[in-house]
C-alpha cells in the first residue's frame, strides 16, 4: 500500500486530478445508471408481464361471456314452443305465413342487437309451405346441402362451431 502511495504522489497534478475524478465522479455515475437500468428493464419486463395476464384474463372471461349469451339465447329459441307450432304448421295462405312469422320469428330478429355476440339468427326448416327468406331457410331432407346438420346430436343440446374467415373468428351454434 505504501509503495501505491509513492508512486501516487510521484504522479504529475494534472493525472492525480484525473484519477480522483475516476474514482469520485464517474465510477459512482456508472454504477448507479447500471442499477438504474437494471432496475427499470426489470420493472418494465414485470409491468409488461403482468399487462399481458391481465388481458389475457379479460380476453378468457369475454369470450365466456359471448358464448354464455349465445348458449342462453340458443337455449330460449329451443325452448320456445311458439317457435315449434310456428314452424311445424303447414300454411296454405301466404297472409297466414307472415303474421305467424311477424308474432314469432321477427320477434327473435329484432331482439339480436341486444347481445353483442350474436350476429344473426338463422333457423332451417324442412317445412315446404314456408316462405324461405328473414332468416327462415330450407333445409333439405338429404342434407348434401348442410353437412354440419348430419353431425348434430338429436337430444337437442347446442353444438358449437368456431370457423376463422379472413382473421374473424366466428362461433356457430346449432341445436336439432
């Protein structure tokens, strides 16, 4: 130690100056921007850990409440049993039809706008005097047309069907 302080003091001015702003000013600067960063990056790694759980919750618990809604209204339509006579009644005047249509069908239309995850109600029918248009649609009894009907449980609980289009994804359900 005592030879390091000879040859310190053997040292010009201007390079003990130097050294002792080393030591002093700018080690202490350097060290305390690396615990800063350190700092930072690994609260913003944290934040940025957090966010994404946290959206990704908000994101499981809207997806459940979109498919809550359309089960529930799945599950008022398949109940409905003015849908049922409306749809197995044969109608021999068109005027008939459409009042039927208008006290049932249109009722559920008009009612889509109120859930935010139902686009739009389709109901199929193998019912020739309908009128095949405002969502109601013939479903023939082959079923080469629809493929999806073939594959439907026949106790009438809902199958869900996810498509992606074009990114959009798009769920389905469909009850016999």
């Amino acid at each position: 130690m005592k030879r390091v302080w000879e040859s310190f003091n053997d040292l010009k001015i201007r390079n003990k100056l130097l050294i002792v702003y080393m030591i002093t000013v700018l080690l202490p600067i350097i060290i305390s921007n690396i615990v800063f960063y350190q700092t930072t990056s690994y609260n913003f790694i944290a934040q940025k850990r957090d966010d994404v759980e946290l959206m990704t919750l908000e994101t499981k618990e809207n997806v459940k409440q979109l498919i809550d809604q359309a089960l529930g209204l799945s599950t008022t339509l398949y109940m409905d049993m003015r849908l049922y006579e409306f749809f197995d009644r044969s109608y021999s005047d068109l005027v008939d039809y459409i009042q039927g249509y208008t006290q049932v069908v249109h009722q559920y239309r008009k009612t889509v706008p109120l859930y935010n995850a139902v686009q739009d109600i389709q109901f199929y029918t193998t019912n020739p005097t309908m009128l095949y248009a405002g969502g109601v649609n013939q479903l023939p009894g082959s079923n080469h047309d629809y493929p999806w009907y073939a594959k439907l449980p026949h106790d009438g609980t809902p199958h869900i069907v996810a498509t992606i289009e074009d990114g959009v994804v798009s769920l389905d359900v469909y009850r016999k």
